[in-house]
C-alpha cells in the first residue's frame, strides 16, 4: 500500500543515498519481512535506487528528502502500512557508515592482549543524549567495552549470547536501535558506500 506524501514540503534537496536498518524483522513467525516486500514498500513510498544487503533488513536507497529523520519517518509509516506491525529504522548515511567500519576496528585493536570477542554495531535511531552516552559508557568493563561515536554504538564482547553487553543495554540508555555485527556493517561499506 503506497503512503501518502502530497504535503511533503522537504523534496526540494538534491538526491542523497542512505542506508536504513530496519529493527526486529524476520524473527519468529509474526515478523516476517522478506526483502521483496522490503523492496517494494520502500519504493512505493517514494524512494528510489532500492537495494537490500541480506535478509536482516538493511536498505539503501536515495531520496531527494532532506531530512534524516523524514526518511526515517516516511520508511517507518510505509513499513507500519504494508506490515501492519512497526518497524523502526536507524537511517545513515555512507559517510558515517565508512566512519562506523574505521571505528569499529579501532576500537577492537584496543582490546587486551589474547582478546578474542566480537565486535557489533548497534544503529541508532536517534541522535543519543550526552547522558545516555555517559551511562551506555559507563557499562564498559575490562574485557567488555561500549563506545558511542555518533549514531553507533560500538560493542565489544566477548560472546554476544552471554554479554551484559547488548542491544538491549544499548536501548535501556540510549534508545531504540538495531544490531548488527561489524563484518556486516563492513559488507554494506564495500557494496553500497
């Protein structure tokens, strides 16, 4: 079902590409959102240059809007119409995402001698407050560290399954975000940005 954009006032800006990360998809049977359907709800709401990465729902795609956040917020009504069910979105843009995969590997060449952990990035939807940012940092531990640069928050952990360290950290001081593991956020770098 197409969402209705007469009324927008913010097309008027030059054509920029982002790429969007859509939260909680395709877990269990409720949420399923393959990445046809991605495709076309983000097409019918306008935006153009489509493209999924995966089935865990990252999208680029380009827009003449001029707004992060009106890109966010067209993508999570479109999606809400076609789904039924919400779907938040952290939107980036290429140049924060090349900046998140140099970060991400900064960080873990941090990390003590012999550490063998993983690193993750969890996307934000929302710019994060200095407070929260304090207190997503404040969790870091010796072998377990939280950085926030931006809109994303750095997870280096030792086993994401058994970590204090998680998404769901991330959401209890900073708000509403999706996961992702570094490596692909490196894959949509080297394929989209």
């Amino acid at each position: 079902m197409p969402v209705d954009v007469s009324g927008v006032t913010d097309l008027d800006g030059p054509v920029a590409d982002y790429v969007a990360f859509l939260r909680a998809i395709n877990l269990g049977a409720t949420r399923k959102f393959d990445k046809a359907a991605i495709v076309a709800a983000t097409e019918g709401a306008g935006f153009t240059g489509v493209a999924t990465h995966i089935n865990t729902g990252n999208v680029r795609l380009t827009t003449r809007l001029r707004s992060r956040e009106r890109v966010r917020d067209v993508l999570e009504a479109a999606y809400l119409a076609d789904r039924g069910f919400a779907v938040p979105v952290a939107v980036l843009t290429p140049e924060e995402l090349r900046q998140a995969v140099v970060d991400g590997h900064a960080l873990a060449a941090t990390m003590p001698e012999g550490w063998d952990g993983r690193a993750y990035a969890s996307l934000l939807r929302d710019e994060p407050t200095p407070e929260g940012v304090a207190a997503l940092e404040a969790c870091s531990t010796e072998d377990e560290l939280a950085v926030v640069r931006g809109r994303v928050a750095h997870l280096m952990v030792r086993g994401y399954g058994t970590s204090r360290m998680t998404n769901v950290a991330v959401e209890r001081q900073i708000g509403v975000s999706t996961n992702r593991a570094l490596s692909v956020v490196e894959q949509v770098v080297t394929k989209w940005c």
